[in-house]
C-alpha cells in the first residue's frame, strides 16, 4: 500500500534554521535599552546615596554642636560660626555650623544651629533648635 501524502516532506523554508536579520536586530535593540535602563538607575542611585550621605554628616553634625551646647554652663552658650571638615568615602569635605543663641527670658535661651552644605552647586542647610534652661 502506497501513502499518498508523504510524512516528511521538506521545503524551502524548513531548511532554514537561526535567526534572520530583522530578529537579530530587535534582539540587540532590546538589549541595549535594557542596559541603558539599568545604566541610568544605578547612577541614580549613586547619586541618591551620596546626597543621603551628604544629609547624614550634617545631621550628625548637627545633633553633636546641639549637644555640645546643652552640656555647657548657660552663660557660656554663645553665637558662633565655625568650619568643620568631615571625611566621606576618602574625601575631606567643608560644612558650615553656625550657631544663634537667643535670650527667651533670663533662664531660658534658645540655641538654633545650622549646618550648611553643598552639593553639585547646590546648597542645602540642615537646622536644629534646642532650648538650655538654667537649672538643667
């Protein structure tokens, strides 16, 4: 008995086998917008984390200056405006710390102190206000 349709019959387009131009060329774009997406967030997230650095120096420098204050006698606490280096990653950095000490009433004073920073041009100012009573 002979089968009139063959199983296996090959054609043209059957012996064609990988990947034509065009797919290959979608591929690769794929990819590199891929990359260029991951690329693009981890500088951001560089970015982010040295400002976050950035933020943390001045609040600790800032908590460290209130301190201070809170520690001394209130007749010494007075205004004051300093330069304090601070190292990060390897590198020494400039804050200003600018401290103003207003009289509330003969027992109390009110301590503000400002830590000022700049990165990439642009400045940014971290702020704390204490009070220092005369018994404490």
């Amino acid at each position: 008995m002979v089968c009139p349709v063959p199983f296996f019959k090959k054609t043209a387009v059957d012996d064609n086998r990988g990947f034509t131009l065009v797919e290959m060329m979608m591929a690769t774009f794929i990819l590199a917008v891929s990359i260029l997406g991951l690329a693009s967030a981890t500088l951001t997230s560089i970015k982010t984390n040295k400002q976050n650095e950035l933020r943390n120096a001045a609040i600790r420098l800032t908590n460290e200056t209130v301190e201070s204050y809170l520690v001394e006698s209130i007749d010494t606490v007075a205004n004051d405006k300093e330069k304090k280096q601070v190292n990060l990653r390897g590198v020494n950095l400039e804050f200003e710390v600018v401290s103003t000490v207003n009289s509330l009433t003969f027992d109390l004073k009110q301590i503000q102190v400002d830590v000022n920073y700049e990165y990439q041009g642009v400045p940014f100012t971290n702020t704390a206000v204490a009070y220092k009573h005369r018994s404490i």
